[in-house]
C-alpha cells in the first residue's frame, strides 16, 4: 500500500476496531480517523483524528487532498433499528454518504473504497437457508432498502467508471472493544455484557431467532483481506456475502450457562423483532471463499469464551461493578 488510508466513521462498533488493525498494519500516522463528533477513545488517539461531516463533500475533498489518500473505508451509517426511527435522516447518510465517495474515486481523488453493505439487504422473499450471493432481494426495512440501493451505485460505479470498490455483507457484528450502535443483532453484544454484570439479561428478541452472526475479528480480518485481494480476483463489485455462524439467542444462553450456570435469559420482543423475521438464518458465502479465500475463524463457544474473558478483563481495568452496557 502506498499513500494513506481514511476511515469515516471511525467512532462506530467496526470503525474503532478497523482503525486498530489498520495502525497495527501500516502504522498509527498513516491511517486517519475521522467522525463528526470529538472522540476520547485512546484507539483512536493513538495517530490522528480529525472531525468530519461525510456528507460535507468539500470538507472531505479537503481532508482527502491535505492527507494524500489513496484509500477511503466509508463506515458512517445509521444502522436497522435506528433507521426506523429516523428514516429520511437514515437515507440521507446512507446513500448521500456514499454518493459524494464514489463520485470522489471517479474524479481520480481516491484509488480504492471500501463501503459495508448487510444481510439487511434480504428480505422476506430470500431464501431463508443458505441464502446464495444472487438471488430475490425485497428489503422491507429503511437500512435495507438503502443498503440494497448502494449495492447498486457501487457496481455501477465500476462498470461505468472503473471505480475499484468493494463491499461486504455483513452478518451481525459482536465485539467487546466498543458500543453497538443501534443494530437488531446489537443484542448478541448487549447480553455478555449483561451476563458479566447482573447474571441476567432481556431479550428483544424471542428464544429462536435465528440470525447469522459473526466475531468483530473475523469481520476486520475479512475487509482488510478482501481491499488487499488484487483487484483481478474481486469478481462481485456489488457486494459479497460473508458469513461466520448462525445462532439463536437461546443457544447463546446455552453456550453462557456453561461459564456461568445461574445465568438467566428472558424474553421481550419488541418492533425490532419484526426486522430480524425478514433477514436470512444462514448465508452462502462460497463466492467470497472462492474469489479471495475468506474463512472464518470463530464459532459460537469460541467466540463466547472470548467475549465473557475479554468483557471482565476491560471491567476490571476500568474499576466497574455494576451498569448496564447499552446503545
């Protein structure tokens, strides 16, 4: 890689983790971290941050131009169950956001963007099991809807303009580093965090909500690979399907009962119960295995030990007892 590389939307559940691997690889000053808000995250710190609006496109012009970027990983988006809420707000970030990006990369201003897409992107009429990279996509959610209309502009930008962009989409996302951000799967995040704390934990969604899911590390790891994929063997310009696991919240609690046998697991579904019902309970990603090698590495009691050894260890440092962790 030469030049420098720009992650908007650094702050969010994936930003701060990739801005982390990324200055792990090639360096804390060659990697820009950039939000709207000012952040005291020490990730982020650790080389430079800068505060910018993805939807000012001079201001990220200027940004891409005082830097000398080459490569530009736009993460700024409202996610599922904030979108519902907020849905001319959520288009507006999610497609303009992505618009002025590939507008940038046609004018010659960046040589490579990585935008994230998701299994929202399926709806109802999916194939439910193993839903395959082409097949019927009617989103019936504002975050789909807008994920399934950036698919498009990003393979059209290709096409038509040989724009080198490449997408992945995304299962639900667990980590321990940082807060989900409004997310339906946010919930296979919020409930470590509770079993840590209380031993107990509410569910907005029912006990056999089956929802592909994956580690935050094998997510990193895949969109890291796939921007350092030669450009020959990125055959989908559209956007991959990734997958790691799929579980329900049930059997997460199965999985927790074995580190902590008193733990207790209730259930309230809410509106976002009806978003997780459209969406696929497990992905095809042979095409991503085939073009550029991807394999995941986590399965559900690996990743669970991970998450209950990681989250008491940050608990410790920070000298917490008690609080619920939420978005």
């Amino acid at each position: 890689m030469q030049g420098t590389i720009l992650v908007i939307g650094a702050s969010g559940q994936i930003g701060t983790e990739l801005v982390t691997a990324l200055r792990q690889k090639w360096g804390d000053k060659r990697v820009i971290a950039a939000d709207l808000r000012p952040t005291d995250q020490p990730e982020l710190l650790s080389g430079p941050y800068i505060q910018l609006d993805t939807l000012d496109r001079s201001a990220v012009e200027s940004v891409i131009d005082h830097y000398q970027i080459t490569e530009v990983y736009q993460l700024a988006a409202l996610l599922s169950a904030t979108a519902e809420r907020h849905p001319e707000k959520a288009w507006d970030l999610n497609m303009n956001g992505l618009f002025i990006l590939l507008e940038l990369c046609r004018a010659g201003k960046v040589s490579k963007l990585f935008w994230p897409s998701s299994i929202a992107v399926f709806g109802p009429t999916s194939p439910r099991l193993l839903t395959p990279q082409r097949t019927i996509m009617e989103p019936t959610s504002v975050y789909g809807i807008s994920k399934q209309a950036g698919e498009r502009w990003c393979e059209y930008y290709h096409l038509k303009h040989g724009v080198d962009v490449r997408s992945l989409r995304y299962p639900g996302l667990i980590g321990y580093r940082s807060a989900p951000g409004g997310g339906t799967t946010d919930y296979a995040v919020d409930i470590f965090y509770s079993a840590v704390e209380n031993d107990s934990y509410t569910c907005f969604l029912s006990a056999g909500t089956m929802l592909p899911m994956m580690m935050m590390e094998d997510a990193i790891r895949a969109t890291i690979e796939l921007m350092e994929t030669p450009a020959s063997s990125v055959k989908i310009r559209s956007s991959y399907n990734l997958a790691g696991m799929s579980f329900t919240p049930e059997m997460i609690g199965q999985e927790i009962r074995k580190h902590q046998p008193g733990f207790r697991l209730d259930y309230v579904p809410d509106f976002r119960q009806s978003l997780a019902d459209s969406w696929p309970d497990s992905i095809d990603d042979s095409a991503a295995r085939d073009d550029w090698g991807w394999k995941p590495e986590y399965d559900l009691a690996r990743l669970t030990e991970k998450m209950l050894v990681e989250i008491r260890r940050k608990k410790q440092a920070s000298g917490e007892t008690s609080g619920l962790h939420g978005a």
